[in-house]
C-alpha cells in the first residue's frame, strides 16, 4: 500500500487553550469540532498536529508525543522562539508549556524540544538523522564532553532538569582540567539547567565563568550565540 497517513492524537484540557498556543507558533486552525468530543487540528506547512480535549486532564501526567523531522531545526525554533517571546514576554524554560534550545543529544540527533500547555512533548530533529540508542551511565563516560551529552538526555529527551544539573556538576568536578572549549560549553548548559530550576546565582556563576576561560577568537566566536541566548534565559528569569 502507498500514500498512507496516520495522525496521532494529542490529549489537552482545554481545546481553545491548546489552539491558541499553537497559533503563538505559527500554526493555523484548520478544523474545529465541539461535539460529539472537543477536537481540533493545527497545521504548519507539512506539520499537522491533531488535539482532543479531555474534561479533568492533567497535563502534568501527560506521555503524549509526536517526533517532527525538518530541514532546519534552527530555523524553527527561532520562528517558535519569537512567537513565545512575543506571548509570554519572556522565553519559557521550565514549567508548562517551556521549550528547549537545540543541541545534539548523545548520538547523532540534533535538535529540540517543546512541552505544550497539554505536557506533549514536540521533539524536533534534523531530518535524516537517527538517534543512537546507546546505554550510558555516569560511570561509562570518560570526558566532560560525555557528560555534557549525558546531561542533555537526561534533561532534553527524559525531562529530568534536577538529574541532569546534578549530572553535570558531577562532571564538572571530576573534569576540572578539562579544555577550556570543552569547559565552556559544559558551563553555559550548567547555566541553562540553573536557570529553568530557578537557582539564578549559579546560573550567574557559570556564566562568569565561561567569561573568564582562556578561549582562542575562534573558539570564543564560535560560543558568542550560545552564551547571548544563555545569558538572555537568565536574564527573563
């Protein structure tokens, strides 16, 4: 058979709350229904996301979740970015709804996260990827690179921000000769887990940090976006 299509359905408790947190990310009602169940559907060019309402719902017992494959995922979360900035007047981190800023998680996907107001999660990934489904523990990984990789499931794929702080301090005390390149980006991530578990000073910390590390113009080129949207997470908060 060819030409199939299969729309999941995501749970939320209130169908016009969801519509209209998806229009802040640029996504269109396409269909409404009241009865005989509370449904919807929003699209976004080739992103269709189907909604049913649930009386009583509690999103923070939510597993709903749709993997969406794009061209750009940076392009996207810049675009969500901006409409979420734009409603909430900051960029929401923690909590229900939030979003996270892509990386690469252990493996090969690069990309992000959105939880909607309904706990669904949004897993954006550069299309053609595959993630590596390898088991690792603190006690495999042999760099700090490793548990910058580590801390990112934990947070960005599992949604355990407090495991994946205290992952990385770990990795931060056990690696304290670390490059300095491999250091900073380790301490801007330290500083973004801060910030969503609402531990501002050391969110600060870490950042004063990276200023202070011995990096080459490059290196510290390289970092100049990441440690701008860093220090702006911190700042909303």
């Amino acid at each position: 058979m060819a030409n199939e299509r299969m729309y999941p359905i995501l749970p939320c408790r209130d169908i016009d709350e969801a519509v209209e947190f998806y229009a802040v990310l640029g996504f269109v009602k396409t269909y409404r229904q009241v009865r005989p169940n509370p449904y919807a559907v929003v699209a976004r060019g080739g992103m269709h996301i189907h909604l049913f309402g649930m009386a009583g719902f509690d999103p923070e017992q939510s597993y709903g979740s749709v993997i969406i494959c794009v061209p750009d995922p940076d392009e996207l979360y810049r675009s969500f970015a901006e409409g979420l900035r734009s409603a909430y007047k900051k960029l929401p981190i923690s909590g229900i709804p939030r979003i996270m800023r892509p990386r690469k998680r252990f493996g090969t996907v690069y990309g992000f996260s959105v939880v909607d107001v309904g706990g669904n999660w949004l897993r954006i990934s550069r299309l053609g990827e595959t993630e590596e489904d390898a088991e690792i523990d603190e006690k495999s990984v042999k760099d700090l690179s490793h548990f910058l990789d580590l801390a990112a499931r934990l947070a960005d794929a599992h949604g355990d921000d407090r495991k994946a702080y205290r992952t990385l301090e770990t990795g931060l005390k056990r690696f304290p000769d670390a490059p300095p390149f491999a250091r900073a980006r380790a301490l801007i991530y330290h500083a973004e887990l801060a910030a969503r578990l609402k531990k501002f000073a050391a969110a600060s910390r870490s950042l004063a940090t990276v200023q202070s590390l011995v990096l080459s113009d490059k290196e510290r080129t390289e970092l100049a976006d990441e440690i701008a949207e860093t220090s702006a997470l911190v700042n909303d908060m």
